[in-house]
C-alpha cells in the first residue's frame, strides 16, 4: 500500500538519497528514512536504493507499506529459478507487474512463493522491475532485503543482462546495433536475425533477438518499428498488421550477479509456445499455396 509519494526539488538534487526522502517526504529524521531504506520500503523511482546513493533531478520517492503481504491472487506462475533471496517467474503476456489492480504479478506472487527463510526475509516476495503487460517472459523477483536492494543496485548500474526474442512481418537479415533516442533520452539496442519464414499474411516472418543496454519506455517495440521499420507483430500501437494475436515479444534470457553473493546468475525461458506455432502454421499455408520450393530460408 503506497504511503507517501513525492518529486525531488532543488533542495534534495545532489543529497543523499536518506536526506532526501527525508525532506521530500517529510519523514521525522534521516534514521527513520535509513531504515525504510534498509527495509525496502523506500524507493527510488520505483526500486530500491542504497542510504549513499546520490539524488538526481525528476526522482520519485515512493514510502510502500511493507508489514503485511496483499491479498493474494490465485493465479499459478512458472518459477524460473528460486533460491533463498531471488526468484524468477515465467510472466505470460497480458498480466500487468503491479499496480492498484486486482489481477497483477505482485499479487500472485503469495500464491507462488511462501516467505524465504533468509534472516533478512521480506514478509512477501517483491517484483523487482518492470515489463509491458503485453510482453511476456522473465520477471525478477526479490525475497530477501539484501537481494531487494541489490538487484535495485545492478538495474541502476546496467548490470543485467537482457535477451528477447520477437517476430517480425518483413524480412530482414544479419544483425546491428540501433543507437537512437526515445522520448529525448539515449537508448541503444543489439539485435541479430535467428530464422526466417514465408506467410501468407506478411510474406515474410523474420525471428530476431534484441538485447537492450538501456530500459527506455517501449525501446524495443519503437526501435523496430522506427529503426528498423518493421514493427513488432502484434504490436498494435505501433503499425503491426496483425491482430488478436497478442504481442510477440518475449523476455527469454536474463544475465546478472546474484545480487547477494554476486556470483554469475543465468536465468532461461523457453519461447512462447504461440511463437513456434505461428512460424509453423504460416510456413505450411504458404507451402500448400505457393510450393515448396518458397519455403523457409533458414537463419543463423
């Protein structure tokens, strides 16, 4: 339950992120501010933070009530990976990470994960970052209060890797890297081709990996669209022909430290289901329509 919400002004820009809070929040003292941090009930632009880190301009301070779990929701997820202070879910598509509504990740997440056993255990698993409702994929989630804050730390510090896996209607080959601003700010994206297909729909259906180096709003979904002028199919709000399929977008890889003892920590997700049997239907309509020797063309 949100508590207190506020916007860096010119007096807290370059404090402390304790002394800040404490003044945009009005918090009785820097203490008191220190051990909502430490709780993980403070965060920073949505995520947890260290009492040091230094406040920029446009920061949002959040004050969450953190002593009894939500009302769970009783929707069974995929567990990725579990261990004492992190988790990983499969998310499907169409369920949205948290919020004031009743259907979300965070909510289903009680239902999934009993409390850790961990000395610092939170009282109920937390999601530790976003992803669109409408993408699918791996979805960190923090158990423990030194993982709350550590993954905080390496999604600050751009050490979390992400793949994702989308298909796209045209044909596209090789690879790049996409150096372009979204909403003002940079964004950069990798990508490389992994297979491509005939249908009958959009001619052609080219299987691509992209992997983020920045979390811009949409990055993925604009970059293909504007950059590579193919949007994502299924990506109704930015031009793709097809419909009622959902998007096909879908968090598959995610590289990082454990945020606790910052061994290396790979985390998997299959593809969509719904990927696989797109390619496969459209490669047979146009088989039967077009023959054979039109078939796929193969990839990397």
């Amino acid at each position: 339950r949100l508590l207190a919400r506020a916007t860096a002004g010119p007096d807290e820009i370059g404090a402390r992120a304790d002394r800040a809070a404490m003044q945009a929040l009005g918090l009785p003292s820097r203490k008191h501010a220190r051990k909502e941090i430490k709780a993980g009930r403070l965060l920073l632009n949505g995520l947890p933070v260290e009492t040091a880190r230094v406040v920029k301009p446009g920061t949002e301070f959040t004050l969450i009530e953190g002593d009894a779990p939500p009302p769970a929701l009783a929707l069974t997820l995929e567990l990725l990976y579990v261990d004492e202070h992190v988790a990983a879910i499969n998310k499907p598509a169409g369920l949205v990470v948290s919020g004031n509504r009743g259907d979300t990740a965070q909510r289903a997440l009680p239902h999934n994960l009993p409390p850790s056993g961990a000395s610092d255990a939170l009282p109920f698993a937390r999601t530790a970052h976003r992803l669109d409702a409408s993408t699918s994929g791996i979805l960190l989630v923090a158990r423990s209060r030194r993982a709350l804050v550590g993954l905080g730390h390496a999604f600050e510090q751009r050490l979390v890797r992400k793949r994702y896996r989308a298909l796209l209607g045209a044909s596209i080959e090789g690879g790049g890297a996409i150096e372009a601003p979204v909403d003002g700010r940079s964004a950069h994206t990798d990508w490389a081709c992994v297979l491509h297909h005939r249908s009958l729909v959009t001619d052609h259906i080219t299987t691509i990996d992209l992997w983020p180096r920045s979390g811009r709003t949409h990055q993925l979904r604009r970059h293909c669209a504007e950059q590579l002028r193919v949007p994502i199919l299924g990506d109704r709000l930015y031009g793709s022909p097809l419909r009622g399929m959902g998007l096909f977008l879908a968090a598959v890889q995610v590289d990082l430290p454990h945020p606790v003892t910052g061994e290396p920590l790979r985390i998997e997700a299959p593809e969509p289901r719904k990927f696989e049997a797109f390619r496969a239907r459209e490669q047979r309509r146009w088989d039967r329509w077009k023959g054979p020797a039109s078939g796929q063309d193969g990839g990397p």
